[in-house]
C-alpha cells in the first residue's frame, strides 16, 4: 500500500476541489440541458433525460443556432489566421531585426497598454467604422474586433518565442543559402510551434467566447455568434433554460476538443523556458 505524506495528500485534495469548482457548473448544465422544462422548474434530480432541448436547438424551424455556430467558426478562424499572421511577422521582425530602442520598446509598451485597456472603450469608435465601411451586421466586423484585441497578446507571446531561438540557427540557415523569409518559414516557425499552438488556443478561445463586440456589431442572425444567440434565449415573457443550457454545453465543445488536440504543444510552449538556466 503507497502511503502519501500529509504534504502531498493535501496537496491532492486541494486539487480534487479545484478540479470539482471547475467542473461542477459544467456537469450541472450538462443535466440541466437533458431536463425537461417541468424538470428544470422543479429543480428535481430525479428525471428522465430527454434530447429534446438539443433537438429544438438544431432542428427546430424557430432555431437559427446552426448559422450562429456557422458564424461562430467563421469569426474565431479568420481572427485566428489574420492574428497569427500579423503577430508572428511582427514579433519575428521585432525580435530578430535591429530596431533602435526607442522604436522597440514605444511598439511594445503601447501594445501592453492597448491590452490593459477595458474592452468596452473600443466599442463605440469599432461601431462606428463598422458602419462607415458599411461591413456593419457581417462577420467581418466582428473579425476585425476581435483581431485588434487579440493582436497584442500574440504580439508578446510570440516575440518571447522567436527571442528564444538561437540565432546561429538563422545564420546557419544564410550560410546555406535561405533567405530570410525560408529561414522564417523553414527555421523559426517550426521551433517555436509549441508557442504558436498556445497562441491559436488563447486566440480562437477568445473569439469564440467573446459576447460584447459581437452584441454590438450585430443585429440579425447572419451575423451573430453562439454567446449573442445564447443571451437571446433569455426572452421578455420567458426563459428558455433547457435551450439555453443545451447551447452552453455545445459551445465548449469545439474549445475543449482544440485545447485536447494541442494539449502537447500547449504545455510545451507554457514550460519553454523553464529549463533554460
């Protein structure tokens, strides 16, 4: 029998509560969305579970939830691609080229301070473009929204991953004949992909749970995503809670299911440097 110190025990229980805080509202809207809504008022363990509240999400006439998770897909991929893009470019050149000082830090510094802003600042001069470039009620408005917020996260993650990779890789790489764009396609994407992987993770997440941005420049089905369609079941006369918990516990599917893929790179690209001493 493997007897565990006092130390570790606690340390495990504390651990095992943790994981039940997490846990429990999952596992509770979970049962929710299979109760039916006598059951759900009630607030009765003893049910019959029924698939009914999924089936008047996806299937019923009334629901417009598919083209929301359309929506949804569409927003968080494209802020994804344009994020990526642009903050990999950026945190390469800023790591790698030789900026002076006061270029580097004015570009970092304002990105920080960009992302210790509260996001309700940016909502009207976003509504406003929005419906100047008359992309307002589109994907693409909401995509713009979340891409600038995000861009300075993956900025400073990145630029810590690329400044990490050792530079006689790079001028190994010259030395045979890459240029600097296959050196940073060929060299410095490949190593630093663990961060890359945490990045997308942090960045699709975001998109995906966002709710603010989305409300405000939306207003009809072809453009909202899954947290505006959720709020909506909160109606005037009635709330429908079976639906409601039914679309909450769909929607972290496909962030659980991306965080389980890059699991491996995620924790690599969160202990990079921890054993660099």
């Amino acid at each position: 029998m493997i007897k565990l110190k006092p130390r570790t025990l606690l340390l495990h229980l504390v651990l095992i509560i943790f994981a039940l805080i997490i846990l429990g509202p999952m596992v509770y809207t979970f049962l929710t969305s299979l109760k039916l809504f006598r059951d759900i008022i009630s607030g009765s363990w003893n049910f019959e579970p029924t698939s009914r509240n999924y089936e008047q999400l996806f299937m019923s006439d009334r629901s417009n939830f598919t083209d929301l998770t359309r929506n949804s897909l569409v927003v968080g991929l494209l802020s994804l691609l344009v994020v990526q893009v642009i903050a990999a470019l950026g945190a390469y050149s800023m790591s790698r080229f030789r900026w002076r000082k006061p270029v580097s830090g004015l570009v970092m510094g304002w990105l920080l301070f960009i992302n210790m802003l509260p996001p309700i600042i940016f909502v009207g001069p976003f509504f406003i473009i929005a419906r100047t470039l008359g992309f307002y009620d589109t994907p693409i408005a909401i995509t713009m929204a979340h891409s600038i917020m995000n861009l300075p996260l993956a900025f400073w993650m990145l630029h810590s991953f690329f400044a990490d990779i050792p530079i006689e890789l790079e001028e190994a790489a010259a030395i045979d004949g890459c240029s600097r764009l296959q050196t940073f396609l060929r060299i410095a994407l490949p190593i630093a992909r663990p961060g890359i992987a945490a990045t997308s993770v942090l960045v699709f997440v975001f998109s995906w749970k966002e709710f603010l941005f989305a409300l405000t420049l939306s207003s009809t089905p072809r453009a909202m995503t899954i947290p505006v369609g959720i709020a909506a079941f909160a109606q005037e006369w009635n709330i429908r809670y079976g639906e409601m918990a039914a679309a909450a516990f769909f929607a972290t599917i496909p962030a659980l299911l991306l965080v389980f893929v890059a699991q491996k790179h995620i924790v690599k690209g969160m202990t990079l440097g921890a054993l660099k001493g």
